[in-house]
C-alpha cells in the first residue's frame, strides 16, 4: 500500500541552525500539509499546500518556517533559525484531489533543538 | 466550545471490555469529523471521515456516531483487544485539519 515516507527519522540541531525536513506524498495525492506535536501537547496544524502554494497556515507559521515542492515528489519543511520551542516530532501527511477524504500520514521527524 | 475537546484523557480497560470515548467540536463552521488511530512508534490512521448529521460508520469492532448539531462524535470499540492500545485523535476539518488531544486507550490482557 502506498505510504508518505519522512526524513529523516530523528533530527538533533544547535539552536539558530537551520534544518530542513523531508517527505514523499503519496503520488498521486494533491494536498500536502505539515504537522507537529510538542511532547505532551495537541498534534498542531502547521501548514497545508496546493497547487504549488500554501492554501493555509496557522499562527505557528512564522517566518521562520517556509515549505517546498522542488520537485514533483519531494514536500519539504525548513526551519531558518531553529529555537529550542520548536523541538517537537513533526509529521507530513497528504490526501487525494476530493474533498473530505482522510490524511495519510508520515511516521514523523523527531527535531530536537539543543 | 471554541476548540475540539476529547474525553477521557486516558482509559485503561480489560480486554475483552466494550468502552467509548468522546469528541466535542463547535458545531458552527462544521465540515468533516475525522477518527485516527495513532499507535506508538507509528503514524495516525484514519479511522472514519464523517460528514452528515447522524452519520454512523463500522469498521470491524470500531464504530462512530456523529451529531453535528450539539458538536460531538462518540468512537465505541466493542471487545476490546490488546492491540487496540493506541492513542485515538478526533479533528474537525473546515479548511485545516484541527485535532483534538487524544485519548488513549490501554487495553490490559
């Protein structure tokens, strides 16, 4: 069965570094959207991506963070200057071109920010 | 309510024990409601999407009834088995995705 695959698995960063997340969609899934969970807290919507561009973000998404489609498997997730709040497991998770339909998630990145 | 609530936190229950949790949204600006299962060490899994007041969905042992009106959805898994551990995430989707907090469920052999 086809799944979204992240990388990598587990990311360890000095504060102020910049790190970039990575993450394969489904193929034929059109909607991509990014994800975190803080240890203890909600999973909390980061961003969601169509068409090339960002359809919505949340209070979250500063301008520290920017997402990318290079290529037309690659999703990506960058952080510029990583800060110790944004340790966290981040997930990417993508869904077909209907509406309503679930999310497929990734196995999630765990950013840990020293 | 102003945000998606789930109750309980967490359950422990005996195998072989039926249980529900529950899902509290506002009811205004309604879409979808979504059920994943979250296990350890692995990704969520969607469950159930719904949409229609009064909407029910199976599968296997796991069931979802959703009320639009009064904002809720109740998850029932009937004999619980060990493998049933897991946490259970319910979010309502009117552009984003927004979860709730989970519940998870511990269910002891």
């Amino acid at each position: 069965e086809p799944e979204v695959t992240q990388t990598p698995s587990h990311q360890v960063t000095q504060m102020g570094q910049e790190v970039i997340l990575r993450c394969v969609p489904i193929s034929n899934h059109l909607y991509f959207y990014w994800y975190r969970q803080i240890l203890g807290q909600k999973v909390e919507f980061l961003v969601s991506f169509y068409n090339n561009e960002i359809s919505e973000k949340s209070e979250i998404f500063d301008d520290q963070f920017s997402v990318e489609r290079p290529d037309g498997s690659n999703f990506t997730l960058k952080i510029r200057s990583t800060k110790l709040e944004d340790s966290a497991m981040y997930f990417c998770a993508s869904s077909p071109p209907t509406t309503n339909e679930k999310l497929f998630f990734g196995s999630g990145t765990q950013l840990s920010v020293l | 309510i102003l945000n998606v609530e789930q109750s309980p936190q967490s359950l422990h229950v005996q195998e072989g024990d039926s249980t529900n949790f529950t899902c509290s949204f506002p009811s205004s600006n309604f879409y979808a409601l979504h059920w994943y299962r979250w296990e350890t060490a692995k990704s969520p899994e969607a469950l159930f999407v719904m949409t229609l007041n009064g909407d029910e969905k199976k599968k296997g042992r796991i069931s979802a009834t959703l009320n639009t009106k009064e904002g809720y959805s109740y998850l029932y898994i009937k004999g619980s088995q060990p493998e049933d551990s897991a946490t259970y995430l319910c979010g309502t989707s009117y552009g984003k995705l927004t979860f709730g907090q989970g519940t998870i469920l511990t269910v002891h052999p």
